[in-house]
C-alpha cells in the first residue's frame, strides 16, 4: 500500500508540473524514466510469486501500451525555446491520457489476476510501467526537440544533456543521410535555371527578328531539338 501511495505521489507530482509548464532537461526527461523502470524491474521479484512466462507476457503487453500512451503524451506536449532551452507544457486534455494509462493498468491486473498471473496482478510492475511510460514521452520529446533544433535546458550545473545532438539549427537542414543542405544553393540552383530559359527565350527572339537559323539556337529542326533537350534537362534538374 505504501508503494502504491508513493507512485499515486509521484504521478500527481508530474502531472502538476506538467500542466503549469516547465524547462524540460534532458536528465529528468531521459535519465531519470530510465531509472524508473531499471528500479522497477528489480521489484518485480516483491510480490512473492515466481515470474512465470504468463507474468511476462502480461508485463509484455502492458510496457507496449504504456510506451505507447507515453509517445502520446509527448507528440501533445506544446514544446518551444525559452531562454536558449527546450521548455513545455501538457494541455488539459493531456489528463485524458493518464486516465487512459490507469484503466489499462486496472483492467490488466483484473485479467492477470482471473489467469494466475500473480507477479503482473501485484502492485510490483506499477514502477516499471509508470518508467516504461516515461520513456514513451521522452523518445516522443527528444525526437520533436531534435527536429526543431533546440536543445535541452541548462542542467544544474550549466551543462546541456545531448548537447551536440540537439544543437540549434542543424536538424532541419539534415537530410537522412546526416548531409547538411543549406537552402541557399538550392535557390541559387534554381536561378540558373531559369537563367538559361531565359537565354532559350531571347535567342528564339534573336532568330525570328533576323530571319535567319543562325541564332543560339536557330529555328532549324536541329536547333529546335537541341532547345528541347536543353529545356527538359532543365525541368530534369529540378
């Protein structure tokens, strides 16, 4: 009972800070899930039952559904840069998530407890779930903080969790590959090739003025071609 009361605290304690927004740092949004569920995993053993293959399927399941709601809650958070920082905030409609999680977990302790699941019936997965969730949100999180290019909150002591891999500005000009595009030579590419239509253009000019073939490109069939392939090399290029 005491345990259940200590998870009852914690989650009410990060729901609380959720919904009035807070700077997001890297260890608490990453580090510490992790420890959650590393710690949780050493309980299962608690309940005074073996862990049985049914026990591990149910555990199974249920740390896919809580992962699962955790990447929700992390795509829902409203996440922005304040003061150099990744900062966030859960919407209301966020809670309708964690009373999701809680439900699940109730009806799963119903089903384990019918098919003699003892160890995933017991209170001893609570911490591993709730671990397994956050790491859910933090994956969802990172991801977004990574492709928006902003960087954790300062820690404590100054340093930034992930540094070099969230710096500013570098993910939304990386391709898969990890090879940096800056736009500008793309829209330079694309003045030249209108640059060079625009060169077709007057040498047809020049050619009908004359009323000769001997323009840039001239009105000849063969000339005719060349300007074709010349253009469809263009629109291939683009």
């Amino acid at each position: 009972m005491l345990e259940v009361l200590a998870v009852i605290a914690i989650v009410a304690y990060v729901i609380g800070r959720q919904l009035l927004g807070e700077s997001l740092r890297g260890k608490r949004v990453v580090v510490l899930p992790l420890v959650l569920t590393v710690v949780g995993l050493t309980r299962l053993g608690s309940s005074g039952h073996p862990v049985r293959p049914l026990d591990v399927a149910f555990l199974a399941a249920g740390a896919l559904v809580a992962a699962a709601i955790g990447a929700g809650q992390g795509a829902m958070m409203r996440l922005e840069a304040r003061e150099g920082g990744l900062w966030g905030r859960m919407p209301v409609r966020g809670l309708l998530l964690w009373v999701a999680l809680v439900a699940v977990r109730l009806l799963s302790t119903l089903l384990a407890g019918a098919m003699g699941a003892h160890v995933a019936a017991s209170s001893a997965p609570i911490v591993f779930l709730l671990g397994v969730n956050r790491l859910g949100q933090a994956a969802a999180i990172t991801y977004r903080a990574w492709s928006a290019g902003i960087p954790f909150a300062r820690e404590k002591d100054g340093s930034v969790f992930l540094a070099d891999r969230l710096s500013p500005g570098t993910a939304n000009t990386a391709n898969p590959s990890g090879t940096s595009h800056p736009r500008p030579s793309n829209l330079s590419g694309l003045s030249g090739v209108r640059g060079r239509r625009g060169g077709l253009l007057d040498g047809l000019l020049d050619g009908v003025r004359n009323g000769t073939q001997n323009g840039p490109l001239g009105t000849s069939p063969r000339g005719r071609d060349r300007g074709t392939d010349r253009r469809r090399g263009s629109r291939r290029f683009r």
